[in-house]
C-alpha cells in the first residue's frame, strides 16, 4: 500500500482514523516533551558556557595583573644592576637642607 492509498483508507475507516490520531497526538507529544527537554539542557548548557567565561575573564585579568607587576619587576632589576644606571636622582646624592 502506497502513501495516498494508505491516506485514503485512514480517511474512510473511522477505527483507522482514531489509531492514526491517537499516534500523531502520542508522537507530537513526545516530540514537545524532548523539546523542553531540550530546552532545558541548553539553559543548562549556557549557564556552564556563561560560568566558566566568567571565570576565564577573572583568570585573564589577575595574570594582566600579574604581567604588569613582572614587568615592573623586570625593569627595576634591570635598573639596579651594576652598570645599568638610567640616570635620575640617588636618594644618598641628595642635598640635604
């Protein structure tokens, strides 16, 4: 039986009719029922998605941090080395008075 015979028997037997109904119901229920399923796995989903980029940004910011605080370290030990004076006041120069 092809689809439009099998469309025409389901639309002339009333018992047909009621079985292919009570399916399609079944069927269109289920299909919103794993729709909000979904759903709900996919606001779960962007709440980790949404967590973890919060936590990457306090990550990203305290090594910025950090980078900026090295460098500054860097170059004041640069600075102190022997030979690597660049010039500017020496506190046991100073004039006194």
């Amino acid at each position: 039986m092809e689809g439009e015979e099998l469309a025409a028997f389901i639309a002339r037997d009333s018992l047909a009719w009621r079985i292919w109904m009570a399916g399609y119901e079944t069927g269109l229920r289920h299909g919103h029922d794993d729709e909000r399923a979904g759903m709900g796995s996919l606001v779960e989903l962007v709440a980790r998605r949404q967590l973890a980029l919060q936590d990457c940004e306090r990550h990203i910011k305290k090594e910025r941090i950090n980078t900026v605080s090295m460098e500054a370290v860097r170059q004041a030990r640069a600075a102190t080395r022997s030979g690597n004076y660049r010039g500017g006041p020496v506190p046991w120069e100073k004039e006194e008075g």
